[in-house]
C-alpha cells in the first residue's frame, strides 16, 4: 500500500506502529488521532513529506523516519514536547525547521 490504510486510525489506544520497509509514499493527517502514539517508524519508504497532523501527537518518544524521500519536517516539530528520537538520516532535507532546536 501507498499510505497508511485508515482503519488503522480508528484504533485509539495504539502506541507504537511500526510500518517501516513498505512502499508508503504518505502519511494521511488523520495520524493526529492516534493520541496516544509513542514510537512511530516509517523507515525505508518512499515517503515525501510529513503532515503538520504530526505534530499534535504530543506523547510520540520515537519518530523514526529513515531512508525516505522527505524534503522537510513539519514545521512545528519542536512542539513534540516528548520526543526523545529522531532517526531522519538519508532523507532529502533542504532545510530544517527553527522549532527543532527546542527540543530536548
């Protein structure tokens, strides 16, 4: 699949998610109501960009987004208060958002 089929979003108490190694090339904005998702992985896909949705996820420990194709993070990203781990390496970043430097 290109996406992450919706009916994944319906299962609110998921915290961890791990659809690394697939042919995602984008992650829908409805990711916003998996409120209680900590560790995210979408390494090794095909995926271009992030939703700002993203950045709601406020208990996310681990966002691993290696080897994709995403250009930019979401702008607000330093507002992920409780993120621990960023794996973006071998990506395609231009530039990086100001916010990230917040974090901790």
């Amino acid at each position: 699949f290109e996406t992450i089929p919706l009916p994944i979003f319906s299962i609110r108490p998921l915290s961890y998610i791990n659809l690394s190694n697939n042919h995602l090339v984008s992650v829908p904005s409805q990711i916003e109501k998996l409120t209680g998702l900590e560790n995210l992985y979408l390494s090794h896909n095909q995926i271009t960009s992030l939703p700002e949705s993203l950045t709601r996820l406020k208990k996310m420990k681990v966002l691993a987004i290696r080897n994709n194709k995403i250009a930019g993070l979401p702008e607000d990203v330093g507002d992920m208060s409780h993120l621990e781990e960023l794996w973006a390496a071998f990506n395609k970043f231009k530039s990086l958002p100001a916010s990230l430097w917040r974090l901790k």
